[in-house]
C-alpha cells in the first residue's frame, strides 16, 4: 500500500480565494509530481521536484507553483483560484530505479465557483 | 516526440467477457512499459509492467506483452468482473539523463463491466 496522502480530498471555494493542496509521502522518495487530471480523464503534468529545493514546471503551464523544502511534503499553491482551476489534483512520487513505479495520492478534487 | 495512444472508451462489457485495450507507443530508445489502473474516487496504482521487448507483464488476471516489432502493449483479461470496472492508462519511461526518467500517459480508456 502506497504511502502518499493529500489533503483535502475535496474543496470547494469561491474564486479570488488562496488555496494550498498538500501532499506528503513517507517513503524517502527523492522525486515528487502533481498532475492535473480534466474530466475526460487525461493527466497533465504540470510540476515536479527531484529533490530538495528543486521545482520545474511540467508539460502544461498552470498557474499554480510548488516548494520543496522537505523531502517528504510537495504542496501546490494557487494565490488567486478562479473557475478554470477547477479539476482533480494527483500528486505522485517515485518512478526511478528498476521498477519505475510511480506512487499517487488519491488525489483532490478542487471546485472553484 | 515520445507517445502513447490507446484505444478510446468508453468500452463496456458483461462480466467474463474478454476484455482487450490496445496501447501503442511512439519512442526514441527502449522505453519501459506500464499499465496503471485508477478506480473510482481513487489515485492510480501500478497494474503491470515490461521493461523489454518480449517480456509479459501479468497481474491480478491481467496480461500484456511488450512487442518491439509492433510497437505495442495491449492489456487483456479473459473473463473481467464486475469489480474491474476503472479507467486504464498505458504508459512508457524513457531515460532522461542523470538519474531522472520520463513518464508519459496516454488518455485513458474507461471500462464499465456490466453484472
């Protein structure tokens, strides 16, 4: 069983509202990543860290942004939420060695109205 | 660039049917393969995996076999439930330098087993 959890697992707010998705993993992964997950399924990476104090942003732009200052807490920031934010949040850590398993959160559901 | 495309779903059956979700794959270099598979309300969990051509990956029932020559990695079960109801996603890692791997997606393939 997978050991990365993420909270809220559902939040609705009102836009303009500051909001932060908080994930932590307790399996010494170096790697962490969010990915944001539309309705019709498909994942978008949109950041990822390889460490400590290392952040890059993925294949979609957001307008989210991320910190890394532990090991084990990758939490994404919206300073300004609007309804285009709406979505499904998956956090992952992982995915190096042999196996190249990636580990997910089960993820938060955010509603911006 | 690198790619995955697979079969788009919905894609619905009766329990112990026969169930197949093609997967093909577009890379430069030799790509690990994966399926994952994401319940309801849940994240996605590893389901199976092959990390060289010709190798079967097999799990809970599952199967799928990495084939170079045709560049793909179908998932099939023989006889699904009604509890394999999920979205699937095929996926490939590549090597990206340093210690670092790139995974890419492909959309999903929702599945629905009717009782």
């Amino acid at each position: 069983e997978a050991d990365i959890y993420q909270t809220p697992r559902y939040l609705v707010i009102g836009t303009g509202k500051k909001i932060t998705l908080e994930c932590s993993q307790t399996m010494g992964h170096d790697k962490m990543y969010w990915y944001q997950q539309d309705p019709g399924m498909e994942l978008h990476l949109i950041h990822y860290s390889y460490g400590v104090n290392s952040t890059e942003k993925g294949d979609l732009s957001s307008e989210s942004t991320v910190s890394r200052i532990r090991t084990e807490h990758f939490p994404l920031t919206l300073e300004s939420a609007r309804p285009s934010h709406t979505s499904q949040y998956l956090c992952a850590s992982g995915g190096t060695g042999a196996t190249g398993e990636l580990f997910f959160g089960e993820g938060s559901r955010l509603t911006v109205l | 660039g690198d790619s995955v495309t697979q079969m788009e779903g919905p894609v619905t059956l009766s329990e112990e049917a026969f169930l197949t979700i093609n997967c093909t794959y577009t890379a430069t270099g030799y790509p690990s393969l994966f399926w994952y598979v994401q319940y309801p309300g849940e994240g996605l969990q590893l389901l199976l995996k092959a990390t060289k051509a010709d190798d079967k990956g097999s799990n809970k029932g599952f199967e799928a076999t990495y084939r170079k020559e045709t560049t793909s990695f179908h998932l099939e079960k023989g006889s699904v439930q009604v509890s394999d109801s999920a979205v699937y996603f095929c996926a490939l890692r590549l090597y990206s330098g340093g210690s670092n791997y790139k995974l890419t997606f492909g959309k999903g393939t929702l599945l629905t087993v009717n009782p």
